[in-house]
C-alpha cells in the first residue's frame, strides 16, 4: 500500500480490491447463461431451419469462410483430391476407346496421348498438366481431338477450383477477427464518481503498434422486461451513450483508454443503486470497431459484462507512466481496481433528496399604508377612482358596510438597522368621524400613518396619534356638542370624541 501511495500519491487510498468486501454477507450468484461471452463470441444457435438450409449453399463462400479450420483443410483436401481423380479417370477413359492401351510400347503406334497405357500414367499426365510441370516425356498427339477438348475444359475447371478454394483459405487466414485478440477489454466494469458525476467506466487497450483507423465504440444493455401491453421482452436491447453526442465514441486507441457512460435521467442505470444491483440481472455488451490499418479490413471486437461483474465504488489503477522519452504501459495493472468512496443510493434518490431543501423565502416590498390611503380606497371605492390602490382583503373589509373593522396596517422594510411599527400592529376599531358644524375646518378625520422608529416596535394609541396631529400651540379643541366639557387639567383622553373615549376604555 505505501508503494501505492508514493506511485499514486495520497489520492490514491487502496481500501480492497475484493470484489465482495462491501457486502460480504452477500449470497454468492449461480453462473448464469451469457449470451455474449468475454472472447466476444456469441451464444446462440439456429435450430428448425427446415427448408431454409438451402439458403446456405446459395451464399457458399462465405459458409466455407465460416466453418472451422479443420473443416476448411478437409473440403480443401477432398476438392483437389476429387478432382484430380475425375480428371485422371477422363484421360483413361479416352485412352481405353481409342485402345491405347494395347499399344502402349509399339513405337509404330500415335495414340492419343503419348505413353499413357494405364490409370497411373493418366494420372500423372494429368498432375503434369494442371501443375505445369511438363516433363516432356507425357503429350498429346494432333491425332486426338478429343484429348485437345477434354484438355481445354481441364484448364478451365482447374482455374475455378484454383480460384474458389485459395481464395477461401487466404480469406480465412486474413480474416480482422484474428486482429480483435490483440483488443483488450478489463475483466470488470466499475461505477464511481467522475467530475461529481456517477458513471460505469471499462477500460479498453490495443497491444499492436499499429493504430485502429475511425475506431469507434459502442454498448448495448440486454435485459429482460415487459411492455405496458404486457408483451415479455426476454432480450430486450438498449442502447448506452457512452459519448455519441460529444464525439466521445470516436477513439483514439493508442494508449488504454477507460470508456466512461454518465449515468442520468436519460440512462437505463438511473435507478441503480449498490444494493439493487445484487438483484439485477442484466448484461451490458460491448462492440469496439475500427479499420486495420496494415490490410484496410474492418475489425469489430466484442466482449459483455454480467451484473456480477460490475463492482461499485471501484476504479482502474492508473497504467501510463513517463520514461525517458517514451510514455510506458503497464499492462500488468490493466484489470486491477480499487475502491473508493462512492455513495451507495441511486442517482435517481439523490435528485430526490436533493428536491427536499427548504423552500426559499420570498422577499417582500416595502409597504406603507395609512389612514389616509385606507379612506381614500372607501371613497375611490364608491367613486371609481384608482388613485390609491388597497389590497384584495383591505377592499372587502371597507366594503363590507359595518361600522366597526378590524384593520391592519403592516409597514414591511428590508432595512438592516431599522424596523417600522405602526398602530396597525394591533387590531383598532376605526370609526370614521363624520363633519360636524362644530369641527375646525372641517379636518375631522384622523391621519393615521406609519411611524418609523428604532429598533423596538411600539404599540400608540389613538390619543397618542391625535395628540401628535394638533398643533404646538395652545388652543381650545372643540368636541362634540353631546359630549362632556373640556377641563384645562384633564388627561389627553379626554379631549378626543365620545365614542373614541369608550373604544381606548374598553382596551
């Protein structure tokens, strides 16, 4: 570990690379069938073709390409040996027609093909033909027609057999599925977190020198499901973003690279977390294209990952390292893993948890109403003015029609030293005073208005509030012509109206 440490630095804290450390207690799963294994291969098999087998010798180079290699050699094989023996045979033939054969050593005789007197010597007239070896002692005569036609279709049916046969073998030992064992796939795939994001990452790698042109990667999720209509879907195939939009897909595969797929709404894997993912039965297929570039062919190699091959809260030990003019790769470090701190929960519940803040607090205008505005909206009300505009609750309390409402004036102010206070900081019963002969200048209405003050709010009464509103100077206040006289000694209460004296009485 402290080797680790000083190659990684302190990052790089190696907590286990067993695969079932997180839960040891996990019960152990069944192999189960892949359908894609890890050399690529894939495990299925056509049966109950019937009639549709005929189908194969219609196309029947590329069904000789892909049978197995003893196949090949056998079909190569019986092919030539066939048709040499065929061929040997026609030569013999004509040789016994014509009686060739009796005069095999009469140098008088011209036979059709010069020392040929039985099925050996046909035979290696033949060879010495389709090979051409020509040794001279073996020729046809001009005295044979038949022989200089069945020589000519000779010619021809060895170069067809020629053509059919290497061409299948060169095909079949050049094939780019032989370049794809030279393409590395990590044993494992991993899910940690990457730039804050949670993702399912696999390493890939090239052991040639020579690069793979336009190499491109893709990966599909097989897995089973049911459609709304209830229709099963035993392999049901989903396609994985790993980069399509950003151009992440297009590799260039010099070095191993760890192909990464964000795991988001859009993802397959959203709902995902460490603990559901011992119950998940999926498998994920990868499929890795590209153009070889020493023959031009086209590559594909595959490899998949079952569900118990995905490890959680893993990630890929690092394998580049400087030289001394060259970059170096370890591949000895190319399957190894360790883990890191990853949460166990899906993204799917970290968005929802992270929708369950507190909600923000709205912030309020700073109102100011008075008395002023709230009798200006009673008689805007009744004559259809707008000039001062109450709110909603406001306007249906003056519009009630009782006498006695209980109002509330709010001064709300944002202010950091200051705090405003006004008398609707308690429930008054305004009555509005109407104009009496006896009032001076007719202001008989009180001007009720927010008072800013301190730090502290604080409660006035409507004495208060009326006291403040006369003037400094001393005068005589008239009041109501039923009401009791005013006495030079008498509190302030007493120079206000009747009806308002009993109000500031009762509270």
């Amino acid at each position: 570990m402290a080797a680790l440490r000083r190659k990684f630095g302190e990052d790089y804290q190696v907590v286990s690379t067993n695969r079932g450390a997180s839960f040891p207690s996990a019960p152990v799963k069944k192999k189960r069938q892949r359908f894609v294994e890890k050399n690529g291969r894939c495990n299925v098999q056509h049966g109950n073709l019937g009639g549709e087998t005929s189908r194969y010798l219609s196309d029947l180079f590329t069904t000789l390409v892909d049978l197995k290699w003893r196949w090949n050699l056998l079909i190569f094989i019986l092919t030539y040996t066939i048709a040499w023996l065929v061929m040997a045979s026609m030569w013999w033939i004509i040789a016994y027609i014509r009686g060739d054969l009796n005069h095999g050593h009469d140098a008088s005789y011209t036979p059709c093909v010069a020392n040929v007197y039985n099925f050996p010597s046909a035979f290696l007239f033949f060879i010495e033909t389709e090979a051409t070896i020509g040794y001279g002692y073996r020729y046809i005569t001009e005295k044979c027609p038949e022989g200089i036609i069945l020589f000519l279709f000779q010619s021809l049916l060895g170069s067809i057999v020629d053509a059919f046969l290497i061409g299948c073998m060169f095909i079949k030992m050049s094939q780019p599925k032989k370049r794809a064992e030279t393409l590395m796939f990590s044993q494992d795939a991993v899910i940690s977190q990457r730039d804050g994001k949670l993702c399912l990452m696999f390493r890939v790698g090239n052991l040639r020198n020579s690069h793979m042109v336009s190499a491109q990667i893709r990966c599909k999720l097989i897995k089973s499901r049911q459609t709304p209509e209830g229709e099963f879907l035993p392999l049901d195939q989903c396609e994985l973003d790993v980069g399509f939009g950003t151009g992440a897909d297009q590799l260039f595969l010099v070095s191993p690279l760890t192909i990464c797929h964000e795991i988001n709404p859009k993802s397959p894997f959203f709902d995902l977390s460490q603990r559901s993912l011992m119950n998940e039965q999926f498998e994920i297929v990868v499929i890795l294209e590209g153009i070889v570039e020493t023959t031009g062919m086209t590559c594909q190699a595959r490899t998949s990952y079952t569900e118990d091959e995905v490890l959680w809260g893993h990630r890929f030990l690092p394998v580049m390292s400087l030289e001394e003019g060259f970059f170096r790769v370890d591949y000895s470090q190319f399957h190894s893993t360790f883990e890191v701190p990853t949460p166990p929960y899906s993204v799917k519940e970290y968005e929802e948890k992270s929708s369950l803040t507190s909600p923000l607090v709205t912030p309020h205008r700073e109102r100011v109403f008075s008395m002023d505005c709230l009798e200006a909206g009673e008689e805007g009300a009744h004559s259809g003015s707008a000039s001062c505009k109450l709110p909603t609750k406001l306007q249906k309390m003056s519009s009630s029609g009782r006498e006695d409402l209980q109002r509330k004036v709010l001064r709300l102010s944002s202010q950091q030293y200051e705090k405003a206070s006004s008398t609707g900081d308690l429930p008054l019963k305004l009555q509005r005073l109407s104009s009496s002969p006896g009032q001076v200048d007719g202001e008989a209405r009180f001007h009720l208005k927010a008072l800013k003050v301190g730090f502290q709010p604080m409660a006035m009464s409507t004495g208060d509030l009326h006291q403040r509103s006369l003037p400094p100077t001393p005068a005589a206040i008239p009041t109501h012509p039923h009401g009791p006289p005013h006495t030079p000694g008498g509190r302030p209460e007493d120079n206000l109206p009747a009806k308002l004296r009993k109000m500031n009485a009762d509270r």
